[in-house]
C-alpha cells in the first residue's frame, strides 16, 4: 500500500478530485502516451508545441504548466518548482511535514 496515496484518500475534498489525483499519481491520464498503450493510432505528441505527450508532460513540462506552477511556487513559499509527479509528491510531502506533521491534508488547507 502507498502512503502517499492514503494520505490523499484521509484529505476531505471531493471524490471526483482524489480520483483524479490517484490517476496523476500513479500515470493513469488519458495522455498520448498512454493511450498508445492501448493501441491508439492518433499522434502522440502534443497538439500545443509537438512535444511528446505525457503525464509529465501535460502537468509539468508544457510551457503553460511551468508558468503555473511558478506562481504555485511563490503563493505557497516553496523553494522548487516540481518538474514531475514524484518532485511535486517530495515537495508536498516535505511542506506538510513542516506544517505540524499532518501529512497532506495540512498543505490542502492552506
């Protein structure tokens, strides 16, 4: 079992979220890349910079997604931008730490 993932079942916010959250996590996103997987034909890079579609890709390398998460960077003090799922769990993670040791849903309620 993950902890991480239990962390994010324990946080009170919308079933619709945590769902989406697990499928970030664990790289379940209808991207190119895993639509592939399944034998999809269409292209598989983005329709936005051509750049190959991912997971990773869509939540952290696309140009729009790194300006976000700049601005994330300085409303929450964060001394990173995250560059992938694990970066963005690791910095997540190490801020709730801080914040009184109650795991994730500390950060969510700031």
């Amino acid at each position: 079992i993950n902890n991480h993932m239990m962390d994010i079942g324990e946080v009170k916010l919308p079933l619709k979220i945590r769902i989406f959250l697990w499928q970030v996590y664990n790289d379940k996103v209808q991207s190119a890349e895993q639509l592939a997987k399944r034998n999809w034909s269409g292209d598989l890079n983005c329709k936005m910079c051509g750049m190959p579609e991912s997971t990773d890709h869509i939540f952290f390398s696309y140009t729009v997604a790194r300006f976000l998460w700049c601005l994330s960077k300085d409303v929450f003090g964060w001394q990173l931008v995250p560059v992938s799922v694990s970066s963005f769990q690791k910095l997540v993670l190490d801020q709730a730490d801080r914040k009184n040791n109650n795991g994730l849903s500390s950060f969510l309620d700031v």
